[in-house]
C-alpha cells in the first residue's frame, strides 16, 4: 500500500501517517484526538468496574484473573484481524510471519513493558480500596505522564512540541501534589466521622448502662439493616463490612505507597513498547524487520497475562494486606461479578491495542494522554461511590482544584502531539 499525500491549497504536502503500511492510516491530529477521547471513557468505565466488584465483596484474586483472561483475548483478536491486513512481503511482514523471525531483542522490550503494566494494574487494585477511585486515577495517570512522556519524546526524536509538552508535564505533577493533599485530608475527614459516630454511640450506650464502643467495635457491627446515605459515618461503616479490602486502621502511607507505585509501573509500559516497535537502539541485526504495533501487542500481552496468572494464584493461598484466603476451586466456583470482569478485561485489552495504534501514528508521548483522562472515573466514584460526600470544605477545595490543574494538563498534552517521519 503506497503512502497517500494530501496537498493544501498552498501545495504543501500534508503526509497521513500509516501504523502499519498495510494497515489502516490516521491523520495525525484531529481524528487522533478524537480517538484519545474514545480510549479514555474505555480505560475509565474499565477501572469503574472493577472497583465495582471490590465494594460488592469480589475478591481482588478472582476478578484479575478473569480480567487477565479476557485482556489476552482482545490482543489475539487484534493481531489476528489488523495484523493481517493486506498482502505480506518481507520489508512488511504480517502478523504469523513476524511470530518466525529473529526479532527477540524488540520482543523483549514488548514483553518487559507486559510486566510493568501487570504489576501497575494489580497495585491499582488495592490503591482503589485506600485512596479512592478518583485520587487514585489522578495520581497514577500524572505520574504515569511526568515520567513515561518525558521517556518518550525523547525515544520520538522530539516529535511533539517541547514548549507544550513540558509545561503540560508540569501541571500533571502538581496534580500528583494536589491528590496526595485529598487524599490525606478526606481521610482526616473519615476519621472524625467515625470518632462522632462513636461518641454518639457511647452516649446513647451510657443511657442503657451499656458498656462503650470503641471504633473498632463499630466496624465489626451489623449496619446492613438500613441503607446509610453515602459520606455518613455509617455509609463507611457499611461499606467496610461489605468491602473485600478492608481498610481502617490503615496507616494513609500504604494506599499512597502503593498509588505511586502503580504510577511508575505504568509510566514505563508505554517506553517499553516504543522501543519494541521502533527500535530506537538498533538492537536489531541488519534487514530485519521492526516488529508492527499488532504484534508487539501480541507478546506484550502473554507477557501481562502470565504474570497476573502467577501472582493471583500466588495471592490466592498467601493474601496480602490481611484478605482471607481461597483456594483455586473456589475461584473457579465464583460467579458473583464474573461478567463485569470478563467485561473489564475486554475493554482495557482493546483500549491499549488502539493506544498503541495512536502512538506510532502520532508519537507516544501524547498518546499517554489515554491514560490522562480520570474524569469519568471521578464521575463513576463520586456519583455512584459516594466518595467524598459530606466532606470538609478544605478536601472540596482540593479536589477541584486538583481535577482543574489535571484538565488544563490534558489539554496541553494532547496540543502538544506531532507526527511520525515514516521515511
């Protein structure tokens, strides 16, 4: 398939960059953008479902490894239909042909970018529990920009705006300030909630001559019988008892460890698969072939599978952060929720397919704005959540302007996008 040049009214070429030379071409911004956007609800509604399944008692071990199933599945559908697009030769290798050459070191780099996102997607799982949905987004996804597209515009040769692009960088970390402020202060939120809660209870139990409840008590009691309004002290007490991660009495270091662990975890994926498919160190032997997005994918996606299968077994028999132990029958056995999952794995196994897409069309360093864009996890975690709810003025202050500074930063991030020199 020839390149397609477009030429303006002033003749100056206007070249439509090609992912892969017999696959399907994009324009390098409008429509680029548009498909950011798209991927962005997708990788949101993802991250909402399965923070869904751990409020409704949905063991983290079985939902990803339903959700690892499904991920897996979506990359073989996309190399077996865009990969094997058009006519293959030997300077434009499909999908099987590419499987049989010696291109290990790029298959390599694909793999390890596998293992980061895997790790990243398993820390995040517990981050939701501690930090919340919403702070948990922001921070990951600005961290995952400040490091990994710094990572890629170099690996580019520079292709997107420098004097946008940094700037943009700069307001995702204070983003990253901002959530951290939220999440320390809905926490000393939630924490007079329940001390109220546990005074008005001792008050009342001094009436009856019965003997106080300290807050440990009151996490253990039945509120089930009444549904609380969410952001009441009785609303936590409730999703406590019905959560499978339990999290009171944790210190507010660990969810924040594990959120900027996941971070760095997701800002090195993206780097990872761009040297798979580009090459930028020529670690290649001479006439072969850099492998295309489809298969890149392909291996990055065993790579991902594999290790969320071993460590979820693994979390199966030896739990972390004291959740109960189970046992691979009764994983197999549990339905609650399955779908949802199953759907989960589906959406984020597509939604990086067509990132990665995205980024060799028009560089990877704006195309990590995908994962820039947390508002409709917001809206997932405050509307139906019920996060922060009836909380102080102080953490409302923070959260907008945290959700702000991350808007103009999106916005900034994906001005800032270029196009890819094929030549």
């Amino acid at each position: 398939m020839k390149r397609i040049i477009l030429l303006d009214s002033k003749l100056k070429p206007c070249a439509w960059t090609s992912i892969h030379s017999q696959a399907i071409s994009f324009p390098p911004t409008t429509i680029h953008n548009h498909l950011l956007r798209s991927l962005g609800f997708v990788w949101r509604l993802k991250r909402s479902l399965l923070t869904l399944l751990e409020r409704r008692g949905r063991l983290p071990q079985h939902t990803y490894l339903d959700y690892s199933i499904t991920n897996l599945l979506a990359a073989l559908i996309i190399a077996l239909t865009f990969g094997e697009i058009g006519n293959s030769s030997h300077h434009h290798p499909n999908f099987i042909q590419q499987l049989s050459q010696d291109n290990w070191p790029s298959v390599m780099f694909a793999m390890a970018g596998g293992i980061v996102l895997s790790l990243g997607n398993l820390s995040t799982q517990y981050a939701w529990a501690f930090v919340g949905l919403s702070v948990t987004e922001v921070i990951t996804s600005s961290i995952t920009v400040v490091i990994g597209t710094t990572l890629n515009y170099f690996l580019d040769d520079k292709i997107n705006k420098a004097e946008i692009l940094f700037p943009g960088v700069a307001c995702f970390l204070t983003a990253v300030c901002l959530g951290s402020a939220v999440h320390s202060s809905n926490t000393a939120d939630n924490k007079a909630k329940l001390e109220s809660l546990s005074a008005d209870t001792n008050e009342k139990s001094n009436t009856t001559d019965a003997p106080p409840k300290s807050i440990k008590e009151l996490e253990s009691a039945n509120y089930s019988l009444v549904k609380a309004k969410a952001g009441t002290a009785d609303f936590l007490v409730q999703l406590e008892n019905r959560r499978s991660i339990k999290v009171f009495g944790k210190s507010t270091l660990i969810g924040l460890f594990i959120t900027f662990f996941a971070g760095v975890c997701f800002s090195l994926f993206s780097p990872a698969f761009n040297l798979a498919t580009n090459d930028q160190w020529h670690t290649l032997n001479d006439g072969v072939q850099h492998l295309s997005v489809y298969t890149a994918f392909f291996y990055f996606s065993v790579s991902c599978f594999i290790i969320a299968i071993v460590l979820n077994i693994v979390f199966l028999y030896r739990p972390v952060l004291n959740l109960p132990k189970t046992t691979l029958k009764a994983y197999v056995n549990d339905w609650n929720g399955r779908g949802w999952a199953l759907l989960a794995g589906f959406l984020c196994g597509f939604g990086n397919g067509l990132q990665f897409m995205g980024g060799q069309a028009a560089g990877y360093a704006a195309a990590d704005a995908v994962q820039a864009l947390p508002l409709v996890s917001t809206f997932w975690g405050i509307l139906l959540f019920g996060e922060y709810r009836r909380s102080s003025k102080k953490t409302y202050a923070l959260l907008i302007s945290m959700l702000l500074m991350f808007m103009v930063a999106v916005g900034v991030l994906m001005a800032s996008s270029g196009h890819r020199n094929e030549s």
